[in-house]
C-alpha cells in the first residue's frame, strides 16, 4: 500500500528531475549604460561555483543602443571578451570553462552614442 507521503515524495522527485540545469545559480541582473559609450562597472560581485563553469545570459531588457558585456575578474582585470548583445529573449554565452572559485563582476558599453532622454535601462537572467 503506497502512504501519501511516499506519493508526495515521487512527485516531488519528478518535479525537481524536471528542472534544467538544477541548482545552477541564477540572477535577475540590470544596469544601465552611459550615454558616451563608456565602460560601467557594475559592483555585485558572484562566484564560479565548482559544478557550473559557463556564464550566460538571458537577455530580456534592451536599451535604445546593442550593449557590449564582458566579466571582470575582482582583481579588477578582464576575464572574457565582449560579447555584443542585440536581440532580446535571447541567450548569449559570457563565459566558457571559468575556474571553480572565481569571482566576477559585469562591465557593459552601448555601442554607439546615446542621447539622455533614450532607455540606458538593460536587464536579464544571469546563469553560472
């Protein structure tokens, strides 16, 4: 005879089967870009856990501009080239093979001349 809580415990094991990529850690991430195509550093900085080695982002808020976004390493050095991002609802790789432990921060540009009164506001998911 199957309890209930042998029941509820296999559709709770299915359930959490049934997640891509379980416990990889996860983000909402925004910013906003300078109006001169300057460099922004962003401050939050997040670590390469020993599991998950790739960086992504699921790009879903764009500004008036395609932005540039590469990680930076907390030592303050680059990590990654920048990665040109242009269309929404769409995943783009920032990282491949990063180090477990690694600690990085984003650092993003507009790609061409913004004027104030256009959306500097960017955002998505990030994945590592």
């Amino acid at each position: 005879m199957v309890t209930i809580a042998t029941a509820m415990g296999a559709v709770m094991a299915l359930a959490g089967g049934a997640q891509a990529d379980p416990g990889r850690p996860n983000n909402y991430i925004a910013g906003d870009v300078g109006s001169e195509g300057f460099w922004v550093k962003y401050s939050t900085y997040r670590t390469i856990p020993a599991s998950w080695r790739n960086v992504d982002i699921y790009y879903d808020n764009k500004p008036d501009s395609k932005i540039r976004i590469y990680l930076r390493h907390s030592l303050d050095y680059r990590l990654t080239d920048p990665v040109e991002l242009s269309s929404t609802s769409k995943t783009y790789r920032l990282g491949t093979g990063m180090d477990a432990g690694t600690e990085f921060a984003i650092t993003a540009q507009a790609t061409e001349f913004m004027w104030n009164n256009e959306d500097h506001h960017w955002g998505g998911q990030l994945y590592w």
